[in-house]
C-alpha cells in the first residue's frame, strides 16, 4: 500500500512539474491545486511511515507525535527526505525534501487541522498552507470547514474542488 501510494505521488509530482516552465514558473490554479494534493499525501505518507514499525528511532529530520488513530498529530520536520530513510521509496533520495509542521488535534467535539509545509521539489520550493476543522466530530451532523488552502500564497480551495 506504502509503495503504491509513494508511486502515485511520483507521477503526480512529475506531470505537475513538467507543465510548467522551469526557466519561470508560472502554474495555474489547477496546477498548484495538484501540487496541494501532492504535498498532503507527501506529509500523509511521511506520517504513516513514522507510526510504521520499520522507521528508525529517532526518524532523521522528524521529530514529534504522530497518532492517526487518535486524531492526535504534531510533527514537525526539518530538511526530512523520505527517500533517504525508507527501504523502497519511488523517488531519488534529495528528490523531494519536507520541512514544517502539521498539527491535528480535538477539543471537545472539533477537529481542528493545520498544516504549514515547504515542500523543495527538484530544487524547487512550494509553500503549502491548509487548514480545516471538523465540527460535530462523531456525531450524525458532522461536517468538514475548508478553512483555507494555499500553495505559495495563492488559494487553491476553488480549483482543489474542480479536479
């Protein structure tokens, strides 16, 4: 599952690099909502491995709690290569490189989700920025608030619902 979810993540970071210009880069909204998507499951696929029985202790550039279960998450990362660290990654270690943070935590019945991350990409830097809570968490009435998400200071959330 690890291995499949890595792959798709390499192809959608290929396509999403090779539309654009690398000279100048200049992504439409589209675009920066796939690489929004991308870093999501990046950060998703960084925490799942970090609660795996196969990461290292301590994992080198990672650092905090993770407990997806629980709905309880604050990891922090610093020039983190998940290349580098797992046994069978589908990218080149360097390739993608992860520093910020990602906080998932519930105060009575809200969830609330922060992310804050850079994702440097072939060398090339994306600011990814998305919040959200969940009210009614548990309850037949729970729905999700698409707080805010933004790559490299634009909002997506608009082109993020159109794909």
């Amino acid at each position: 599952m690890k291995k499949v979810l890595i792959f798709l993540i390499s192809i959608v970071l290929i396509i999403s690099m090779t539309t654009g210009c690398p000279a100048i880069p200049d992504y439409t909204e589209q675009e920066l909502a796939g690489v929004a998507l991308v870093g999501v499951l990046y950060v998703w696929s960084a925490e799942l491995y970090y609660e795996s029985e196969s990461a290292p202790d301590p994992v080198p550039g990672m650092t905090g709690t993770s407990d997806m279960l629980n709905d309880d998450i604050d990891v922090q990362w610093n020039n983190f290569d998940l290349a580098a660290v797992d046994d069978n990654p589908n990218t080149t270690p360097g390739e993608v490189i992860l520093t910020g943070s990602h906080t998932v935590s519930v105060s009575g019945t809200t969830l609330t989700n922060n992310l804050d991350v850079t994702m440097e990409i072939d060398g090339e830097s994306f600011h990814i920025v998305m919040q959200t809570r969940t009210h009614n968490l548990g309850q037949e009435n729970e729905y999700e608030e698409t707080i805010k998400v933004e790559v490299n200071g634009i909002n997506v959330l608009n082109a993020l619902e159109d794909l």
